[in-house]
C-alpha cells in the first residue's frame, strides 16, 4: 500500500512523517529511500487502541510553527480533490481552521495492479458517515484535539472553525479484493489484544464465510464514487 499512499499524497504533503509499529515487510525499506520522509518507530505496550488515542492527539503539535495544515492518515486513507492545496488555501482565507471530508468505504473486486493512484483505479465504494473525521486541520489555532479512539471523532480546543467540505473526500482501501481483506484480519488481528475488541462479532474473530459474506454484502452496496 505505501506505493499508492506516497502516488496519492506526494502532489500535496511537503513532509511526511512516518511512524512505524514493528512492520516486519518491506515497509521500512521503502519509506527510508523516501527523500521527505521522517521515519520514528512507536511501540503501544498494554491496549493497542489506547495508546494510539494517546498518540495521535499529540504527535501533530510538533508542527506548530512550521505547517499550515496537519493531516493524520492511515495509509489506507486517502483524500482525493481536484486541487486540495488550492482548497486549503481557500479555507485559511475563510477562517477555517478544520476540514471534515465526506468518507467513504471502498471496495473492488481485485487487489489493483497499476500504476496509477487508488482513487483512479478503485472508484467503487459506499458511503459511510462514521469516516467524516476529523483530522486535517491547523496546528497554529488548535490547542487540542481529543480525538476518541480510531479518531471517528473529536473534541478539539482552540480557535476551531470547522466547515464539511463535500468535494473533499477521504476514501478508505481497506477491502480490495476478498484475499487482501482476509490476509490483512489475519494479520492484524494477531497482533490485536483481547482488550481492544470490543464486542464478540468483531471482523478480527470472524470465520471465512462471515468475512466472504460481509465483503460481498459491501461490493453489492456500492456505488461510482463521483
């Protein structure tokens, strides 16, 4: 995934900072031949969940002083706009200091191959309010944050002007292809603890058939994301 994630954000980020969580692929390899890239690497003893609340509602305050605007991603969150810089400027001329995206959940049938960014290969996906969050805005106006666990939301302090922005959409490439979904629960569902799951129909403990049935479910739900 970092190929598409670095195709997808390099026109817009001038730095990238990078924390790592014991990857044990090629993901370190590739992100220290990035010439903008900051590698550090965090380590969450006890609940995963927790200690990455703790984490991400911190580590944007270094850049105070030196960005304009801070986004807090996953790899496999990607905002798409014609012209995302321009509309960023547009918002600081307005006042706002918060951007809230219209989420998406996509889906396709196969792992893409091209060389093209996700939100040209895969245009598929369903709508999903829950992924409308919170988290690219100024680090100059915002004192905290308070994002709740898997930052779906937050409390943020400060001079907070949010404003949705519909044309700005942040698509998540969580399911391509049912083999890429099963292998990344498998993965990472190893690595999760008893603590972080929170109800017993969790995808982490799902069978093959209900993993199948809960992609397919998606795939027959979505839609041309415009």
């Amino acid at each position: 995934m970092l190929p598409y994630f670095f195709r997808q954000y390099e026109s817009i980020v001038d730095r990238f900072f990078i924390f790592d969580n014991h990857s044990t692929d090629e993901s370190l390899a590739l992100l220290r031949q990035h010439p903008r890239v900051t590698l550090e690497s965090i380590d969450f003893p006890g609940s995963f969940l927790k200690g990455a609340q703790d984490f991400y509602n911190s580590c944007w305050k270094a850049s105070r002083g030196s960005a304009d605007w801070v986004l807090i991603c996953n790899v496999d969150e990607h905002y798409e706009h014609p012209n995302l810089r321009q509309h960023l400027q547009e918002c600081m001329r307005q006042g706002v200091t918060m951007v809230i995206p219209d989420g998406f959940e996509m889906v396709s049938e196969t792992f893409p191959t091209g060389p093209q960014p996700l939100s040209q290969q895969v245009r598929t996906g369903v709508r999903v309010r829950r992924f409308d969050k919170p988290q690219l805005f100024s680090p100059t106006h915002t004192r905290e944050i308070n994002f709740e666990p898997g930052r779906h939301s937050a409390r943020p302090e400060g001079r907070v002007r949010a404003a949705r922005s519909p044309e700005l959409k942040l698509l998540h490439y969580k399911h391509l292809g049912l083999p890429y979904v099963n292998q990344r629960l498998t993965e990472l569902g190893g690595r999760i603890t008893p603590a972080d799951i929170a109800n017993q129909n969790h995808p982490y403990e799902w069978d093959a058939e209900q993993k199948q049935t809960a992609f397919e479910s998606l795939l027959s739900a979505a839609a041309i994301v415009a």
